[in-house]
C-alpha cells in the first residue's frame, strides 16, 4: 500500500551509537527526542540499544507510551496546568521557566509521593522559552529550593528551532556561567547542563569545546543524519533511515501557468508560477495533509515538485517518457516533512 515510509532501524542505531560514542568523549549525554516518531516501540529500542541516556518528548501522549521502558524520561515542552497530574506520573524531568507551574508541579509530585526533577530554561536569545532577567531566575530559584518535592536538577537552553539563532561557545559559555553562579549564590550543585540540540552537536562536532555543557537533546541528528542549521550531511551518520514513496494517479502534459485569474490557494497562499510552456505534471496520492511539500525531495533528478493541495502533489516530470500512472516515486525527506508523515495516519509505515 501507498504512499509508505520504510525506516531504517539498523541505521537509526547505528546513527545514535555513533553519536553517544562522540560526545561520551566531551562528557556529555544524550537525551534522544523520540517525538518526530511518536516514540514508536521499535524505534525507540533501536536508541537503547545505541547507548542514549535518556528518552525525551515535548507529549505526555507519548511520554505515556514510553512508560515501560528502562530509561528516565523527559518532558521538554513546559507543562499545561491541565496536565500536571500526567506530568508527574509519566515524566521524571520536565522543562520549565514559570514558578507557578512549577509550584503545581510541587503540589501534585506530593500527592503522588514523588520528587519531581526539573530543569529550567534559560533564554540565551532565540526568543522562545526560558528565563530572559537572571533577577527572575534568582528569585525563582530561591524559591524552588523551599519546595520539598521539586529537586533542581539543572538548567538548559534552546537554540535555532525559532528564531535561528546559531549556538556558539559564547552564548553557551553564559549557560554555564549561569550555573555557576546559580551554584555560588545557593550553595548547592546543579548536576544537569543542557545545551541546546542537534544544532549545538554539529558545533562540537566541528571541534569546538564547550566546557561545562554536559547534556544535549538530539532527535534529527540522529535520524536524518543531518545537521539543524544549514540542513548538510554530518560525516558518519546515515542520511538513508527514512524514505518515501508513493504512486503516480495522474500523468498528462499541461500548461505550466494556471489558465484564468490567480487568487489565494486553499492554504491562503498566493501561488507563483514560471511560464515554461507545456510541461508533465504527474499527480501523486499524497498531500499537505500527509507531508510537507517544501521537505520532500525526488530521488530521480529528472522530477521536481511543483506544490500540492490537501490531497494531491504535483510533480514535473522532465522525462515524460520514463514514468507511467501506477509508477512509484522515491523521496527524501527534511524534518519538516518527517514529522507531518510520521504523524499522518493516511501514510503506512513499515520498519526494517
């Protein structure tokens, strides 16, 4: 059946186990992100078996399905007030940076008799979560420390995912520092540094040393193989865990340009077209619904997308000659486009 997603379990291992190898070396762990997979079973026995120090994901419904297995979990998008009951039961750690859910947190880890671990985020400049005023912070801190079922763990930052701010020795050179004053003003240890994700490990893989970082959250290093910033291939790693195919619906020679006047598509976007005459369009069983269209990229060179509706992908076919309907075609997939097909349940995946 199609479209279908093979992945590739032996090079997901192998991608993981390269990686924990690297950084074990600089002291650090990892925390493998299992949420662009929705912490499939087999996928997440895959990095267990590569060694990963924790299993980690921004959803208590998949924190859920991971209660079982043998390692810490961590919840790394700040709780909901509606869901501390699940935070508690299902997430060692969690991420935050407001002292009243972290209070919630306090209240409810007491009532299930648990002391809940939490690291808090610092603002380094990407402008998502985390404390921005060290003033706040401290005060906070001081606080956390009076709870006596919340136990600071440590501390950790975002980069890149919003506002594409690259990670360096000197913005988490201030994480650092943070915690060390953290440690002087408090007199206690703050045992867990997490900086950043798959964008500060190619960092430290281009050699860079960050002192006193010791933890990292990685989920498309590792299963794309590739680094977050500028999208290139990371030196041994596998860029071949995931692939995606589908079948030809549709196949005839058209105009390139649309015939009548253009308005807003289905998605309340203004197309563009490039006139280039008579082309053909092949037409595939997958749309916006499924994938991303921008991060799916043909094997075939002779194929290029055009776009897609909520159904359809439209396809140039340069060679009208090598494909017929029924025909499947390969693709690549970027991050953006794994996650939309990992999460659609129109798109059959098959484990190997």
């Amino acid at each position: 059946m199609y479209p279908k997603l093979v992945v590739s379990l032996k090079d997901i291992e192998k991608n993981a186990k390269f990686i924990v190898k690297k950084l074990k070396k600089e002291n650090i762990s990892v925390s493998a992100v299992t949420k662009v997979f929705l912490a499939n079973e087999e996928m997440v026995n895959a990095l267990i078996k590569a060694g990963v120090s924790f299993l980690a994901d921004s959803r208590i419904h998949n924190l859920k399905k991971l209660n079982k297995m043998p390692l810490e979990k961590w919840l790394i998008r700040m709780p909901m007030k509606c869901e501390i009951n699940e935070v508690i039961k299902y997430a060692n750690v969690s991420l935050n940076s407001e002292i009243e859910t972290i209070s919630l947190l306090n209240d409810e880890a007491k009532r299930q008799n648990k002391i809940h671990r939490i690291i808090l985020m610092i603002d380094l400049g990407d402008l998502r979560e985390g404390y921005f005023e060290k003033d706040e912070l401290f005060c906070d801190v001081e606080k956390i420390l009076e709870m006596k079922n919340i136990s600071l763990y440590g501390i950790g930052t975002n980069l890149t995912c919003y506002g594409g701010v690259l990670p360096s020795s000197e913005n988490l050179g201030k994480l650092v520092k943070i915690k060390e004053e953290i440690q002087d003003k408090f007199n206690i240890n703050i045992e867990i540094v997490s900086g950043g994700n798959s964008s500060t490990y190619t960092l430290i893989d281009k050699g860079e040393k960050i002192e006193g970082i010791n933890n990292l959250r990685l989920g498309e290093v590792i299963m794309l193989g590739k680094e977050t910033s500028y999208q290139q291939s990371v030196k041994g790693l596998s860029q071949n865990a995931f692939k995606l195919y589908t079948q030809i619906i549709e196949l005839k020679d058209k105009p390139s340009v649309p015939i009548g006047k253009i308005n807003k598509d289905a998605f309340g976007n203004t197309p563009t077209f490039e006139d280039k005459g008579t082309i053909t369009r092949a037409i595939l069983a997958m749309g916006r619904q499924d994938i991303d269209p921008d991060g799916i990229t043909p094997i075939d060179s002779d194929i290029s997308v055009l776009g897609a509706s909520s159904d359809h992908t439209i396809l140039e076919a340069k060679n009208k000659h090598k494909y017929k309907v029924g025909d499947v075609v390969e693709f690549n997939l970027n991050y953006s486009a794994l996650l939309k097909a990992m999460n659609s349940e129109y798109i059959k995946k098959e484990y190997r």
